[in-house]
C-alpha cells in the first residue's frame, strides 16, 4: 500500500505538467520527484521588500540613492560609479570575468550582482559585510576600486547644492553624513528587484508559461542534479558559503574564518534570477556560458578538504543538462528598462 500511494503522488504530480510532457520523464527522476505542486509550495515570490527599522523606505531616499549610485563624482578618479561594476544592462553586473577598478587595473573577484540583494544577510562574495549599509561604502573607500577618501567625499557632496537639499529632505534633521550616503545607496539597492519571470507565472498555474523541457530541468533540478541544496527558495540562493571545487588559490571566506576549513576557498550561493543575462559566472567569471556551469557541477570539482560535502559528480546525461539550461533560462524577467537620474548639480 505504501509503495501504490508513492507511486500515485508522483503519477498525479506528473498529470499537473500536461499529457504532453508527461512523456518526457524519465522514470528515475520521476521516482525521486514530489508532486510538483509541493515543489511549486517553495519558490513563492514574498510580497514586500524587506527594509530596516533604522532605514525605512521613503521615496525621497530611494531617489537620492538612485543618484549616488549612478553618480562617478563618489570616486575619487570622479570616473567609476557604483553602476560602473553594477550595470542594469547586465542585470546589474558587468559582464566581465573580472572587475575593472581604480586605474582600469583588474579585480581578483567579478562583480557579483545586486539583483534581490534585499533578502542578503551578507553581502560580498566572502560574506564581509553584515547589511547593505555597510556594503555600499565598501567599494567607494577600496583603494582598488573607487578610492575615495570617506571624509573627503563628504567635502565634496557638501559642495553640491543639490546633493544637500536633497539629504535634508531625505534624513530630516541629519542631513549630509557617511551613514546617510551609504543609508541612501542601500535605500536604492533594495529596490532592485527581478520581476515576474515565466517561471513564476508557471508556480501561479499558467501550465504554458514554460516547455515541457524546462519541466523536466526543474525536477532535475530538485532531484538529481542537486541544485536546490544551496540554490533554494524564490530568490534561488541559501545565502551561505560552499567551496564547490573550483581550481583556485582565492581563500574566500576562509580569509575571514580560517579556522573553519569548509570555509576554505568557499564563496556566496549566488542568486539565480535572470542568470542566462550575467555570464560569465562563478566568483572569478571563469565558466563562459551555463551549460560549462552545469558541467562543472556534473564533474564534481577539484577534490580538497574544503570541498563541500554536497559536491559530487552527478552523472547527467546530455539530455539532463540541457533541461536544466531551459530551465534557467525560465528565471529571467523582462523587466522595465533604467531611468538615468539626472545627477545635483
């Protein structure tokens, strides 16, 4: 009886994506799968962006962010703005295997997006810092990437008419200070926001918003393939820290704790969200395309100590490799093109 009614869990799971697809199932991913409405139960889109309590949300600070965050006057070449490394033509990366900082002198790391980053408890690829208050300073005092000078920059937004009204208005009876420069970027930084997707029209029930393929590539993505173990919930990220076995001398967030050893060349799960627009990937952009990703994965990495213990070759076959691309692919939103504000003078 227990095995009759497995059996029915998944057989009805795979009547929810269609006679047509149903076809297109292996029988071993089909024994490992859930019915896919539970699946479907996990990637629900929250309802709200999450703001702090010592940082809410008014439109006067999302739009002077928005400033700053375009604005190169906060480097100190005057040259590089926050979306020079974060561009919203690259689903607010840079398409670069590597940064390009202060000097036009290359980074060690890629930019890493800052899509959904809301919902990040630790910003960087190492996790350094603990909000996007303090993340937003970050690169603008780095010597390698901006390069400003915190009190100087303070001097010099001080000396923009605009910029002080508009920091009044925003933090009313604080005005122009470090803490509301990065409050204000971080204001902004929320509001970047990947949109619906046809993934998520799929979870609400529009049975043709993807193809049976792509389907097929999200039970294989929350079966065999393993995927789902750190590339969880709507935003497709746990958050956390893995060393998935990548070949390189970059320690990652064991820098910041070397006595843990899975920390050890480890790097933030990134999120997936409109992935098929921010190659090249991994931390220091040296996979081009998603289907040499899921390669990677497929391989299980370099072996090492530090290697997570989830890593492990996943013997895929070409057919479950592309669907796992189709798949990806389904996480992307056409989301509205960025206005340029038009910076205080």
């Amino acid at each position: 009886m227990r095995r009759r009614a497995t059996l029915a869990v998944v057989v009805g799971g795979l009547a929810l994506l269609g006679t047509a697809a149903a076809g297109a199932f292996p029988a071993d991913v089909a024994s490992q799968a859930a019915a896919p409405d539970v699946l479907k139960t996990k990637y629900q889109r929250p309802s709200a962006i999450p703001f702090p309590s010592d940082n809410g949300y008014t439109k006067e600070r999302e739009a002077l962010g928005r400033m700053l965050f375009f604005d190169p006057r906060l480097s100190g070449s005057n040259f590089i703005s926050c979306a020079s490394c974060h561009n919203p033509a690259f689903s607010w990366g840079d398409a670069l295997p590597r940064a390009i900082g202060h000097g036009m002198k290359e980074l060690g790391r890629r930019s890493p997006t800052i899509l959904n980053a809301a919902w990040s408890e630790t910003l960087f690829w190492d996790g350094r810092a603990r909000s996007l208050e303090e993340q937003a300073l970050g690169p603008v005092k780095s010597p390698g990437e901006m390069n400003q000078d915190l009190e100087q920059l303070i001097y010099k937004l001080g000396r923009i008419p605009g910029y002080v009204q508009l920091f009044r208005v925003a933090y009313p009876g604080e005005g122009l200070t470090i803490p509301n420069v990065a409050k204000a970027i971080a204001t902004f930084e929320r509001t970047v926001v990947s949109g619906i997707a046809p993934f998520d029209q799929w979870i609400a029930g529009n049975e043709t918003a993807i193809s049976a393929q792509a389907k097929w590539g999200f039970l294989l993505f929350n079966t065999k393939a393993r995927c789902a173990v750190c590339h969880q919930g709507w935003n497709f990220t746990d958050g956390s820290f893995h060393d998935i076995g990548l070949p390189t001398t970059d320690p990652g967030r064991g820098e910041l704790l070397p006595k843990l050893v899975r920390m050890k060349h480890a790097f933030k799960t990134p999120t997936l969200r409109n992935v098929d627009r921010r190659g090249p990937y991994m931390h220091d952009g040296s996979v081009k395309t998603l289907a040499e990703v899921v390669e990677v994965y497929d391989v299980g990495g370099v072996p090492r100590e530090s290697r997570s213990l989830e890593i492990k070759r996943l013997g895929l076959t070409a057919e479950e490799k592309d669907a796992l691309v189709a798949f990806m692919k389904t996480l992307t939103s056409a989301d509205a093109p960025i206005a340029l504000p038009e910076l205080p003078r």
